[in-house]
C-alpha cells in the first residue's frame, strides 16, 4: 500500500518542522519523517539545553562573583543534579509544543527511518513494517552531526561529542575541548564556572575563526580572564587514552614548540557533518558535492525536480535559525509560490559572557570589498544601561560603505544576540546607517550602544569623543 501526499519532509529539526508547518498552513496535506526526536539537534542536544546551563550556570558565577553581597556565599553550590533534571523538563516542554502544533495543522508524524526510494517515494522503516509514501514534492532536512578528525574518534566516553558533554553526570575535573568555535566555547564556558579546569586548542589563530577579527580577539581576552585556557594554532598530531584519560600531543604554529595536555573528558567540537548519506534508501540519484552537502539551486531545489533541500544538509553556516528560514521558502516554492532568502542579511551568536554576535561583513572582508569603508565603534563602558548591569566589557561595531550602506555589524557585549536583530533588519531592507542612527533608542538602554556607533560612523557621537 502506498500512502499519498502533497508534500513528504525528511527531517523534524528547526527547518523540517517549520517547512512542514508553512505547507500546512498553505493547505497542503504534509508529512513529516523524524527517526530521533521532534525539534532536532538544536531543541534536544543543542541550542536549548546549552543556554539553559549557560543561564544556570552564569546565574551561579554571578554570585559567586559579587561583592556586595553578604553571608556565606562560599556555601553556595550548584546543584548540577537538578540542573540536569530541570533541563529535561525545558526540552520536553518544547518538543511537546512542536509536536502539539504539527498535529493541529494536520501533519502527520512518522517517527521512523525513512529515505527516499526514487524521485517521489519515501520508504519508512517503522516498529509496524515497511511503509511507502508517495509525495508530489519533498524537503530534505536531515541536518548534521559532529565531525571526528582522523586522530581523534569518538567513544562516548573519554572522547564525546556535545551531545554527551551536556549530559555529564559528573562535573569534570578536566575538561579538553578541541575547536573554539560556538560550541566549544558555549560548553567551555559552563564547564569553567561550575570549577572545571577548562582547556581549548584551536589549530585556527583566533577562536572563532571567520568572524571579525578585532571582536574574536577581544573576546578570548576576556575569556581568559574568566580562567579559560585558550590556545591557538595548536596542530594535534597524537592522540591516546592512558589510565582512563585522554592525552593529546602536537605543536603549537606559533613557535613550533611541542605541547601535551590531558584531561578526564574530551569535547571534540572541530566541525561537522552533513547527514546525506542517510537520505536515500536504495540507489543514490540527488547529487552531493565533495564535501558531503546536498546541491540545491537559489530556490534550495536539488538536481531533481520537486525535491528541495534545506539547513545543514546543504552547508554553508550551520545555523537552527538559517535552517528554519530555509525551511519556509522551500515550502513556499514547493507550493508553487516565490520567496527570496538574503544571506547577506544572516545573524549569528555565541552566547559565551559576554556574548558576541554579528551579521554582514567582517571588517576583512569589507576592506577586500570596497576601497573605502567606515567603521563606527562604541564601547559599552559609555553606555548608561551596561554600567548598572555590571557588564560593560565590549563594544558595539558598525561597517558601512561611503555611500552609507551598512555592510556589516558586530556585538560583543550583554544581550548582544537580542541587539543583532537591529542592525539584520536594516541590512536586510537595504536601510542606511543614519537610518539606524536616527531612530529613537529608549533610555537607558543597551540599544542605545547600537545608536551611537551608527553616529560614530558619522563622526557625531554623542557619549563618545569622535
């Protein structure tokens, strides 16, 4: 028996969900296959639960922290256990609304195996038997997983990937992470303030490498002196466990001198990669490009016609938020419809302390895109609102070209991923800096930082010297 429908989603992450919610809601009939868990990596292992112990634990380190307040401080814990429980119950409360709302729109969920068997069937291999569906368009949003280097595999032990590291049991004593990008700063940072002695190697000569140079380089400084043990260009060349340790040896670029560290734990978060050799069950016939991504057009359609792609399936910055913006055009134009997605205009965060966030060009790249640019900066030690926070480390930085254009901005600072939404909205409407300078920013308020590097750029700022 072959079951039949409009449209068939691979995948119940941010994109495969939000794409089979748009169907329905354009009167298609959906459904959507997902193995694991509704809402994906991000909702179960990922975003959430990491800004749930990221709040845990900062709230934690906050007070261990503070001056001003009088009593034991130094008897207060963290009670990792109820953390842990408390966790569990944040994502189940979303992975329970997802689903609630996919059921209300109509789709049905098969929580099974399922791949694509020719251009319109997809067999799903259920507790019940084989099923086969048959659709007249599908989305692929399988998504991605960590990425092992060739000396080091993971063993759900000593070596893990996120996923394990945000389910430790036990606070480790040592903990080695390997990539300083989001993730391996995120979890590097929990870690460090529940007492952790905390060591990342990044083989790049920043962390977070292909961000703004200025901000990535400010940002480790500060994470530094937050007790991180960050080295970069460190290349890894041997790796072994030894009486129940991980021990890893290289050398460092910078003056090729040997190093060795070892830890209890290991975090390897030095990339990842995309799921497309589970999205066919049978002959492969949608093309993969050589670093294992989907090929999809502008309109995120495959090779094969009617079937689109979408997320960290088809590369690119692998982000929750880019996948589920992915995710609603494609089902827009496998409804028929037009809808054009501005990658220029894509935001990203690292919810590390402070946070950094950004969108656009980078200074670098700005510099290699036009002869002249205009940078615009202002510190969030001049800003009202971070002074009574107590977080006025960082700085607020806008790009703009010598017309006006806004190119790029970047956030290191509290709140920064809720203050990018600013600066992505007007670079995504094409809007000029004085644009952003010329609204009314409320006082006090972290905005106003935004405000005064758009009048920076200008030479007008007013809490700043020009």
């Amino acid at each position: 028996m072959v079951i039949k429908k409009d449209i068939a989603i691979l995948g119940g992450g941010p994109g495969g969900y939000v794409a089979a919610i748009r169907c329905a809601q354009l009167k298609m009939k959906v459904v959507l296959f997902e193995e694991d868990a509704l809402g994906g990596t991000c909702t179960n292992y990922g975003c959430i639960p990491t800004k749930y112990l990221l709040h845990q634990t900062k709230i934690f380190s906050e007070i261990a922290a503070n001056k001003k307040l009088e009593g034991p401080v130094s008897q207060i814990v963290c009670s990792w256990p109820k953390v842990q429980k408390e966790k569990k119950v944040v994502v189940d409360r979303l992975v329970r609304g997802v689903e609630f709302l996919l059921q209300r729109y109509g789709v049905e969920i098969v929580k099974a195996r399922a791949g694509l068997k020719d251009e319109r069937r997809i067999l799903a291999r259920t507790p019940d038997g084989e099923k086969m569906y048959q659709a007249e368009k599908i989305i692929l949003a399988t998504g991605s997983r960590p990425a092992e280097l060739p000396i080091l595999k993971f063993n759900g032990k000593e070596i893990v990937t996120s996923r394990e590291t945000l389910d430790f049991e036990v606070v480790p004593k040592k903990l080695l992470v390997v990539g300083a990008g989001a993730i391996g700063l995120e979890l590097a940072t929990i870690y460090s303030r529940l007492g952790a002695e905390v060591t990342v190697l990044e083989i790049m000569p920043t962390v977070l490498p292909g961000c703004d140079r200025e901000m990535s380089l400010r940002l480790e400084r500060l994470l530094k002196m937050q007790g991180l043990n960050i080295f970069t260009q460190m290349r890894i060349e041997q790796s072994f466990l030894n009486n129940g340790k991980v021990v890893l040896k290289g050398t460092s670029l910078k003056n090729q001198a040997p190093f060795e560290f070892e830890a209890e734990s290991l975090l390897l978060a030095a990339g990842r990669k995309a799921n497309s050799e589970t999205i066919h069950d049978g002959r492969p016939f949608v093309a993969i490009n050589e670093k294992g991504c989907v090929v999809v057009s502008e309109n995120l359609e495959t090779n094969v016609a009617g079937i689109y792609a979408i997320g960290d399936l088809i590369g690119g910055k692998l982000l929750a938020h880019k996948a589920a913006h992915e995710g609603r055009a494609a089902a827009v134009h496998a409804c028929g419809g037009q809808e054009t997605i501005d990658r220029r205009a894509l935001p990203m965060a690292v919810f590390t302390e402070p946070e950094y966030a950004s969108v656009g060009l980078t200074e670098e790249e700005a510099r290699q895109a036009t002869d002249k640019i205009r940078i615009g900066v202002f510190s969030f030690q001049a800003n009202g609102r971070a002074l009574t926070m107590g977080s006025s480390e960082g700085q607020v930085k806008i790009i703009a070209d010598q017309n006006d254009r806004l190119l790029g901005a970047h956030i290191l600072g509290p709140s920064a991923s809720d203050l990018i939404a600013e600066l992505t909205l007007a670079l995504d409407k094409g809007l000029k800096v004085r644009d952003v300078a010329a609204a009314i920013h409320i006082h006090p308020t972290l905005g106003e930082a935004v405000m005064e590097a758009a009048l920076k750029v200008h030479g007008e700022a007013i809490h700043a010297l020009n």
